[in-house]
C-alpha cells in the first residue's frame, strides 16, 4: 500500500507489532508527517537511516497484511456495510420491502463469510 491512508491503516491494524523504536519513528513519518531530516535530527541518525528503517517497516506491515489480510477484509465489509445503507436508502424511495430485505440479507451473508 502506497499511499498515507493505505500506510496508516496498516499501522493501524499491524503497529504493535512493531517495536517500539520502528513505531516512534513510523508514527512520525506516516501519522504526523515529519520529514526524513526532522525525525533523523531528532533521533540523533542519518537521513538515510530513517529512511531504510521506514521501508523496512512498510514491508513488515505489508508481510502481515499478506498473512493475516485483516485490512482487506476490513475494507471489504466496509463496503458491504456501505451496501447495506445504499439499499435502506434505495427502500424508503421505492417501498419493496421484500426485494430489499433479500438483498440486505445477501450482503449481510457477505459479510459473516468475511468474518
């Protein structure tokens, strides 16, 4: 996952499993967007340390995803829930109760095979 939002949802379900320092460092790259030099003079390492250790941990998170893959099936029931609230909406527009209860239950299937 490239991007800050993909980067913070790793850390976010994956973080902890970091050590500390990996995480200090981590969370002011990604979570408060300090720069390489910021958090290299801060911590008393080179640019380029902070650097490498950045990627080191963008990989490890992305190993665990691999693994475990809870950020894919978070984001998909996200989208299942968001299905779920389109189809509420789609029901008070058109008032077929049963049509929409059979979908809300095909999407709600959905989602326990997830979990």
């Amino acid at each position: 996952m490239e991007n800050i939002y993909g980067k913070s949802l790793l850390y976010d379900f994956y973080g902890e499993l970091l050590n500390d320092h990996q995480k200090k460092i981590y969370e002011d790259v990604v979570l408060n967007d300090l720069s390489l030099s910021e958090i290299a003079a801060e911590e008393g390492i080179s640019r380029q340390g902070v650097h490498d250790l950045i990627k080191r941990c963008n990989k490890i998170l992305e190993q665990y995803e691999e693994k475990l893959k809870l950020v894919e099936k978070f984001l998909a029931i996200k989208g299942y829930i968001k299905d779920i609230q389109a189809k509420c909406e789609e029901y008070k527009k058109t008032d077929s109760v049963e049509k929409t209860v059979e979908e809300i239950k095909i999407i709600s299937q959905k989602i326990l095979d997830e979990l």
